[in-house]
C-alpha cells in the first residue's frame, strides 16, 4: 500500500537507530510503499505473552488489546498464530460478493 500523503507516523516509545539517534517518529511521503508486519506483531512476545508463538483457541474468550498497544486485538484476524479462526470463511464471502451480480449474492 502506498501513502496517500505526506505524513508523520509517531512510534509508541523512542527507538535508538544503529548511528545512535533517538527516534520518536517516521516521517513517510506521498507514494511510498507502508506496510504493516502483522504476523511479527501477532507473536511479538513484547506485546502478547511469553506463549505468543503457540496457537491457542482459548485466547479469545478474554481477548484485550496488548498493554501500550491500543487496537491490537483485531490486527490476527489474518495472520498466525493469533488469527481469527473465521478468517478463511469471512475472505470466502468477500470474493463471492464481489463476483456475484448483486441479486444472486444472497448467503
């Protein structure tokens, strides 16, 4: 995905570059390609638990955001191993909508 404008992205904390500056933002401009590593996040053990690799149903019963990290809980539902177990079938509805003439897309 491109960005559709010049834009600043805060971090959630600072960072320390490789030269030894301290960076609290990411400046991105116009048409340049951003993306998101959803499948590093869903198992970043900083964010999620010491057991963030391992695939368990469980964890949506309590399903919260992880600390600091506002909107976390519905980054998985397309990347293992936190994904949303209805994933593959919400897609499969998503492209028969999307082939279908509007009067036959009834499911």
């Amino acid at each position: 995905m491109a960005a559709a404008e010049n834009d600043v992205i805060p971090l959630s904390g600072p960072i320390v570059t490789k030269s030894g500056e301290c960076v609290t933002s990411i400046r991105v401009a116009k048409c340049t390609a951003v993306a998101a590593p959803l499948a590093f996040l869903n198992s970043a053990l900083a964010l999620w638990s010491p057991d963030a690799h391992r695939f368990d149903p469980g964890q949506w019963w309590l399903l919260q955001d992880a600390p600091g990290f506002p909107g976390s809980m519905h980054l998985a539902h397309g990347n293992r191993p936190r994904m949303c177990l209805g994933a593959g079938m919400s897609r499969v509805l998503i492209k028969v909508r999307l082939v279908l003439p509007p009067a036959a897309a009834i499911i």
